[in-house]
C-alpha cells in the first residue's frame, strides 16, 4: 500500500557564495542532520514518505534571482500533479533547519483529523511582531486585492505548513501566478524596498485574501520552538528540549551558527534519550 502522507523537507544550497554565507550554507552538515532526524520521523510513524527537496526546476533555476522559499510552492505542484504521486493526501512542508524530537513528538498528521474541514495548518509566528508588521503594510498594495481587514493574530510561519493536497494545490497555483504576475514589484520590495523575508509575506496576504481556511492551534509553538540565543533555552536544556516537539534553527546574529547550534541540539538529544535515540539510528 502506498503511503498517503508526504514529509518535504527544503534543503537546497544556494549556488551565489554570497547568499551562501549570508544563510550559514558554507558547512551544509546541517542540512544532512535534518534529514538525519526527518527519516527517522518517519520510520517510527506509519504511512509517511521523506522527499528531500533538493534541486529547483525550471523555469526557477536561476535561485539568485527565484529564491528558494519560493519554488518550493512551485515545484510542489509539479511533483504533486504527477501521475505516480498522485497518491499523496497530505504534505507537510518543513525546512532543513529543523531537529525532532523523536521520542516526544507525535505524528503531525493523524493530529490534523481532530479538525479535518481545514485547507492547512500552520504555527503561528510572532517571533518579531514589529518586523511582521512592516512586511504586512510593505504588501498591501498588491496584495490586498480583495480590500480585506488583514488579521495579524493569523499570520503563520511558511517554514513550517501541513495542507491538504486537493484543497490547497489550487491555492498554490494563485500563488505561482501572482509571483509572475507581479515578479518585478515582488522582487523590488523582497530585495530592497521592504526587505521583510521572501514569500511568508506575500502567502499569509493571499491566503486571508482568498478565504482559506486554515487552523493555527493544533500544531502549536511546541511544534516550531525557535530563536534560541534571544530566550537563553541552555539555561533549562532539558525542560525545553522534553517540552517541545520540532526544534527551528533560526534567529541568529550569525547565520554560520546555525550548524553549530543544531550539532550541539543533536547531542543533547541523544544524552537526554540515549536509549530511544540509539534504538532508531
């Protein structure tokens, strides 16, 4: 029987050295640690596949100008519209600066059946309120289309997104389209004008725009446990890494200190559940 649910996990390396060393990709360790812990994750919970996301296909190749946390939406549809996959109910689409824990997370998509009338579920991001509220009025005026009240209180992390394939495939598509649509204002706020991320702004707009429903309470902060130098988490190391589920590297001063910080998580990980991680690796 083939597996219904889809694990895609985005770990491409840039080819600009510059955009490399800005986003931590001169050791990429950390990308095969992800995918370390996401195989795992889905060895220990019945009926889903890992697809490592690692190739961006035309016409998104040229990733200086078409950034990765755009194509993924894009090749997502691609993948997903092919005969052999049409089989998958379910994706969820998570980075590779992610770390699980193994023994104490469930599995995220049987959680999704407690509220099933839902396009997708998210975890809710209010990390920088002020740097969310700058990119929410830096997109208004070509995102606001509908003229809605955009509700800030529903405003999801792109990193971290479960949806349904049938109900959301269409809502991908709006957004491929409205990227090329409006790719040389997009680019112009994304690069300079606004600088506020790539596609979480631009997402979150379309989807209130659109009426989507989604739920931001199932696959709550234990779910995307983020910034770790900003709330001191080494000095309760073991509450905090027992109490929540997926570990997001981000946040950092430095983005070399990405792999640094995920080894050093991977290690607390296996003394804090020597056995259970030794059994699955």
């Amino acid at each position: 029987m083939q597996n219904k649910n889809l694990v895609w996990l985005n770990g491409i390396v840039p080819t600009d050295p510059m955009i490399r060393k800005k986003y931590g990709f001169d050791n990429i360790d950390w990308i095969e640690l992800s995918k370390y812990y996401w195989s795992k994750y889905c060895e220990i919970h019945d009926g889903i596949d890992l697809y490592h996301y690692e190739k961006v296909s035309p016409p998104y190749t040229n990733t200086n100008k078409h950034r990765v946390p755009w194509t993924r939406w894009f090749d997502q549809i691609k993948f997903l519209e092919r005969p052999e996959n049409s089989h998958y109910e379910k994706v969820y689409s998570v980075d590779a600066s992610t770390l699980i824990n193994l023994k104490e997370c469930p599995n995220i998509f049987t959680r999704t059946e407690r509220e099933p009338d839902n396009d997708f579920w998210g975890t809710r991001d209010f990390a920088n309120l002020g740097w969310t509220y700058d990119g929410i009025v830096g997109y208004e005026d070509i995102c606001n289309y509908n003229n809605i009240k955009y509700d800030h209180t529903r405003y999801f992390a792109a990193g971290h997104v479960l949806y349904d394939v049938k109900k959301m495939l269409p809502m991908l598509k709006k957004l491929e389209k409205f990227y090329n649509d409006n790719m040389e204002v997009i680019l112009e706020k994304q690069n300079h004008s606004v600088r506020k991320g790539t596609d979480q702004v631009v997402f979150n707009w379309l989807v209130q725009s659109e009426g989507i429903k989604y739920d931001l309470s199932l696959l709550d902060v234990r779910y995307q446990a983020t910034h770790f130098k900003r709330y001191e988490w080494d000095k309760a190391a073991d509450g905090y890494l027992r109490q929540n589920y997926i570990l997001s590297i981000s946040g950092m001063s430095k983005k070399d200190e990405r792999g640094i910080l995920m080894k050093e998580l991977h290690e607390l990980l296996l003394n804090l559940y020597p056995d259970y991680i030794g059994a699955v690796k």
